[in-house]
C-alpha cells in the first residue's frame, strides 16, 4: 500500500544512544521529560523505549499526561512540573504522580490530605513557578512547614538560561544552595540540571538529572545528540513551470528559471511551520531545495529542475540531510518548538538503528 500522507519515523536507537550519552556525563540517575507527547514523538513508545536505561521516574508536564503513562502500565515515579493547585489534590492523587508545590496553600492542601509524595520548586530567576529564592516571607513558612510535612520527597529549580550562559546559570545554581541551606534538612532528591546543564558534568547534577531535547536529537548547549527524528512526506503532484511563474498565496515566491512544481502533502497542519515559507529546505533525491511560497495548511511547494521527483517519491522536511536545529534556524525558532509542533495526521514509525 502507497503512503496516505506525512509520517515521522522515530529511532529508538540512537534516543536510548543519546539518553546512555547523558547519563554518563552527568553521573546521576535521570528523570527524563516526556511531556509534550514526549516532545512531538509520542509519550509512551518513547517511555516505554527508555524503561531500558532504568531512569528513577518520568517527568510530565501536566495530570493527562501522567494518567496517559499510567494507562501504558508504566509503574515508576511520575513528576507532573505544571505548578498544582489547591483543588487539584485529589485529581494528582487519582493518576498517582508526584506534584510540584510552588506555594504555601497547596502544600497545606497536600499535606493535610496525604502523605504521598511531592516535591517542592524553588524559583531562583525562571519567573515561572515555585517559591521565589528570596521571598523571605514565603521560606521562612516554607522552612516551618517542611519540618513536619511527610511525603516531602524533592526539591528542584528550573535554569532559565543553561544553553546560553554560565554565569546565569552559576547564579541560579548559589540562589538555590542559599535557599537547601536554609532548609530543615536535604530531601532524598535534589534536582536542576536540563539537557543543557549537562554541558558542566556533574556541577549541577545533583541527585537526580531532567533531560529533554537532548534525548530526542535536539542540540542543548555543546552538547550534540544522534538525530531520533525524520519527518517525511509524499510528492503528489509534479508540474512545469515557467521562469517568473509565481507558487502559492501571496505570490511571494516565482520561480527562478524553467523546471517543475513538486507539490508534498504536508504543511502547517502537520507541523510544516508556516515561518518555514521561502526559507525552509526540503530534501528530495539526494537533493535540498527550498521551499517555494507560503506553506499552506496541507500542501509545501518546491521548485526543482525537469526530472527531479515524481508523484509518489517521498521528500524528507527534517533529518537526514535537513538538520533538526538548522531548519529550526531557518524558521527562527527552536528545535523544540519545531518538534512538538508535528501533528495528529502525522503518522509515528518506530524503528531501533544498531
């Protein structure tokens, strides 16, 4: 049967490659982050794929995605990173992860509702979540509380600015000593480090160690991982065209020189972002070409000499020879973003490379 439409192909290889790669530089159990449908590549295969390096836990962003893994008979601890709410108590409780408390209600809510497990976040400069490092008010409740407050597990901070500055990151990193030193004593597990704290070993490792897009073979400071994913697409439709003949809305784009029109069956419903227009490359037959007009909702266009594609060939949008960082550059943005932006039509192919 012909391929229907756009596809991912997903290596378990090289994201249990890369996962071995980090864990070895930072020397400290990992707690990989699966959010975000596991960054675009689908939770629980890449969950599922990872049981094999026997991380600690898993970390999510919110309770769905905890309950997914569940559903998936995944059995290790889940961190759900989205800050919980006072109401929200029984609904973690009900898919059994372990919360992250920014505040002192929640934790009175938590507290007087169960022993489970939790972990506590410390705001030392994201300005997202958590108990801010010098919210003298906040910690010195903070301290009160945790010294009789069963189920206090952890205690983390996010840097904001790991891939781009050290000392950012060395600041953070003393704001949150400051604050462990203050506390009635260390919980079993202390955690910082994202994919590009990495870069430093095991200066920020601490107990536990967060990877993200490193995993799925996104850059993360001068840290370089196996590319994991390959997104791809069909060629539907090849027709001439003449030099100065204009491709899709807008006519921002005309072609250069007499050729052909090779239209995919992909765009920004699928993830193709619409930034990518006149910029993006597209690899075809041992070539790249770039992407000719506006990407529009289900179809990119590119303009290539006579003889190049045919209906039915199939182009790759990013891997292989299209870099996941580079095509994230040209679209302005970040590999991530590039990554979760891939949608339901995209059909996820699981393979395992030597």
């Amino acid at each position: 049967m012909s391929r229907l439409g756009p596809w991912m192909d997903v290596d378990r290889g090289a994201l249990l490659r890369n996962a071995r790669a980090y864990a070895k530089t930072v020397g400290v159990p990992l707690l990989p982050m699966v959010k975000a449908n596991g960054y675009g590549l689908g939770s629980v295969p890449v969950a599922l794929a990872l049981e094999e390096v026997e991380p600690w836990g898993f970390g999510v962003a919110t309770l769905p995605e905890a309950e997914a893994l569940r559903n998936a008979g995944i059995e290790r601890p889940v961190v759900a990173f989205i800050p919980l709410r006072p109401e929200q108590v029984d609904d973690c409780l009900a898919v059994d992860a372990r919360p992250a408390i920014g505040d002192i209600a929640t934790l009175d809510a938590w507290s007087h509702r169960t022993p489970q497990p939790f972990h506590v976040e410390i705001d030392t400069g994201m300005g997202r979540g958590g108990f801010r490092w010098h919210d003298r008010d906040a910690l010195v409740a903070l301290v009160d509380r945790l010294g009789s407050t069963p189920g206090w597990e952890g205690i983390f901070t996010h840097f904001s600015s790991a891939d781009t500055s050290a000392d950012v990151t060395a600041t953070q990193w003393d704001r949150f000593e400051t604050v462990l030193a203050a506390l009635p004593r260390r919980p079993r597990l202390v955690h910082a480090a994202n994919s590009a704290a990495g870069q430093w070993g095991r200066r920020y490792a601490a107990d536990l160690a967060r990877p993200g897009i490193f995993l799925y073979g996104g850059r993360a400071g001068s840290l370089d991982p196996e590319p994991v994913a390959r997104l791809h697409a069909v060629v539907q439709a090849v027709r001439p065209i003449r030099a100065g003949d204009a491709v899709s809305y807008g006519e921002t784009a005309r072609a250069a020189a007499d050729g052909e029109v090779v239209t995919l069956g992909i765009g920004y419903a699928d993830g193709v972002l619409r930034s990518l227009s006149n910029r993006g490359l597209i690899g075809l037959g041992g070539e790249t070409f770039p992407i000719a007009g506006r990407v529009t909702m289900d179809m990119v266009m590119v303009v290539t000499p006579a003889g190049r594609a045919r209906p039915g060939d199939v182009a790759t949008v990013l891997g292989g020879p299209i870099g996941l960082d580079d095509q994230a550059d040209r679209a302005g943005t970040i590999s991530y973003e590039l990554l979760t932006a891939v949608g339901p039509r995209v059909a996820r192919h699981y393979g395992d490379s030597a």
